[in-house]
C-alpha cells in the first residue's frame, strides 16, 4: 500500500515546492484556473517537470531491480555497468560539440549509443575472462564505470569554451531534471512504459536466477544469454533515464530495496512497486532541490545522494550481520 500512495504524495509535494511554495488548496485552485499566471506557469513548467521527474525515478528504480536480480547483490544500482556513465559520456559530447543534428535529436542518440557501447565493452571483457559470471561482469563493470567518469571529466574541461556554459553542462551531470513540453512528455511517459514491459518480461528469468545459476539451467533458463540480454535491457532502461535527468544517483538503489521489504523478493510484484517507489522518491527529491535555495536551484543528484548515501551504509551493515 505505501509503494502505491508514494506516487501522488509526490506528485503534491512536487507541485507545491518550488522557488513559490504553495498549499494544496492553493496548487488546487491554480490547477482548475489555468488563466491565473501562477496557474499557467503550474501547467506549462511545473507540473511537466513533476510528471518527468516521476518517470526518470521510475526508470532508476526498474534499472536498479534489474541489476540487483542479475547480479543477485542487493548493493547493486544503475551506475555498476557502466551504462549510466556511457550514457553521460555521448551525452556531454552532444551538449559540447557543434554537431551537423539538432541537439533534441543528438542528445538521446549519443546517449543511446554511449549506454549500449559501454555496456557491449563490459560484456567483451568479461567474456574475455571466463564467460559472463556474475562476479566477472561486477568488477568489469565497476572499472569501465571509473574509466568512463574520467573520460566524461576530461571532455568537459577539454570542449568547453566560451560559447559553451561548462556550469550548465556541470549542473546536468551532477542530476537535474529539465521540463520538457507536453509532446517530450508523452514520449518520455511511453518509453517507461516499455521499460516496464520489459522489465517484467525479464521477471521469470530473474527469480530463478536468484535460486543460483545451476538451479535456474535446471528449470531450462539459458543463463548466459539471459545475462547478457538483461543487462543490455538494463543499459536501455538506464539511458532513457540519463537523457532527461542526468546523473542521479541512489534512487536504483533504494527503490527495490524498499519494494522488496514491502512486497517480497518475487519480480512480477517487486518491479512495478520498485517504479512507483522510484517515482515517488524523484519527485519529492526534485521538489526539494527546487525549494531548499530558492531561487536558485539544488542539482537533484545531490539530494539523492545526500537520502542515499545513509541508506546505502544502512543495507551495507544489514549485509554485513548477515555475513
């Protein structure tokens, strides 16, 4: 029941929160007279910026699940494989090179490809040494992760120049969401719907994965190409993320976490609780980055890391009693 009572209590707090705080009755009224200027700006920027925020989270949330199914490790989030940082790699190219396409087109591809490439590379060198074992994809994934923030760091101090705002660029890789228009929207709203549907088509292949890997070949399952074929799932899942709200991190992480605790381990039920927990925990997030300093703004991957860092120490000891 908490997982699904998140979701609205987000979308209030992040329609009242902001450089102009607003009760409910208030955000309300402005709601059902678009005419008022307030209620014009809640509907052409607030709440657009609300719903986008909920579907990035949902997004963090579904990759996190995804990940810690394969890997079968309850520390693992989005940002393990690479994809993330690959996705932010074709991303920071986009926003800083004077490309031949327009940047709404050249943003999504590059990240696309940036997602796909790095999560291609993870799997090559873990073939490389024995196969796609769980532990062999892990520790591939965290060093093409460190090499790919390198890499990220190095570009944006080696383009940018005057006509490029480096702040900006800075303040979309530490996490922030843009508004989108309704159209933007409405594609950002579908493409998390396909990631849900396929999330939950991975969900009979994960709980067997998580009875051990000879145990899930027994029931038929083959494990190397599922592997393979879930982690690629997740670098989509990811990316799409990436696009519209840069680097935020912790959300994978903590969503299935509490999904888990509230609905049991099984995916069919865990994935879409862990997206409506995901999208809940954004839009508060995001509500307080914009209200904690106003005018200004607080990057949200800032205030997920500031919730995530706790948590993530807290699922650490858990971890480590029960070793």
């Amino acid at each position: 029941m908490i997982a699904w009572l998140l979701p609205p209590l987000g979308l209030l707090a992040g329609l009242m929160l902001g450089a102009v705080t607003l009760t409910p009755a208030e955000a309300w009224s402005l709601l059902a007279d678009p005419t008022q200027p307030l209620g014009q700006l809640l509907w052409q920027w607030r709440l657009p910026r609300v719903l986008a925020a909920g579907c990035v989270g949902a997004l963090l949330a579904l990759g996190g699940a995804v990940f810690q199914g394969v890997f079968r490790n309850p520390l693992a989030e989005p940002y393990l494989l690479g994809s993330a940082g690959g996705a932010a790699v074709g991303a920071t190219v986009a926003l800083l090179v004077a490309l031949p396409l327009p940047q709404w087109l050249s943003l999504p591809m590059l990240a696309f490809c940036g997602a796909w490439g790095a999560t291609w590379l993870v799997l090559a060198l873990a073939r490389l040494a024995d196969g796609t074992s769980v532990a062999t994809l892990l520790l591939a994934g965290v060093a093409v992760a460190a090499l790919l923030g390198a890499v990220r760091s190095f570009l944006m101090l080696a383009l940018s120049d005057e006509t490029v705002s480096l702040q900006a660029v800075l303040a979309w890789a530490l996490g922030g969401v843009q508004t989108p228009s309704w159209p933007e929207l409405a594609v950002l709203a579908a493409l998390t719907a396909a990631a849900l549907a396929l999330c939950l088509a991975l969900a009979r292949g994960l709980d067997l994965l998580g009875l051990g890997e000879a145990v899930a070949e027994s029931f038929g399952l083959p494990v190397r190409r599922f592997v393979a074929l879930a982690v690629l799932a997740g670098a989509f899942v990811v990316a799409v993320s990436v696009v519209w709200g840069g680097l935020v991190g912790f959300v994978g992480l903590m969503a299935p976490h509490l999904a888990r605790w509230t609905s049991g381990p099984l995916h069919r039920g865990l994935l879409p609780r862990a997206a409506a927990i995901g999208a809940g925990l954004a839009m508060l997030c995001d509500g307080a980055a914009r209200a904690l300093l106003p005018p200004a703004e607080i990057p949200l991957g800032l205030v997920t890391a500031a919730i995530g860092a706790p948590f993530f120490l807290l699922v650490l000891a858990r971890e480590a009693r029960r070793g």
